[in-house]
C-alpha cells in the first residue's frame, strides 16, 4: 500500500508540473495572437 500512495503521489505531482508547463505556453501563445488581432 505504501508503494501504490507513492505512485499515486508522485504521478499527481508530476501530471501537475506537465499540465502547467504545457498550458503556459499555449496560452501566452493565445494571448499574443488575440492581440495582435485586436490592434489590427
């Protein structure tokens, strides 16, 4: 049991750290693009 909370724990963090360091940039890539449109 305390293997599998370690996994659970661990895969949490890490589909956290991933989830993040994916979004940020579509994002920034989103918001640059609707401003760019916006200004034109």
């Amino acid at each position: 049991l305390r293997g599998f909370t370690f996994a659970i724990g661990f895969g949490i963090i890490i589909g956290t750290y991933s989830s993040i360091a994916i979004a940020a940039p579509v994002l920034l890539l989103g918001a640059k693009t609707k401003t760019a449109k916006s200004k034109k």
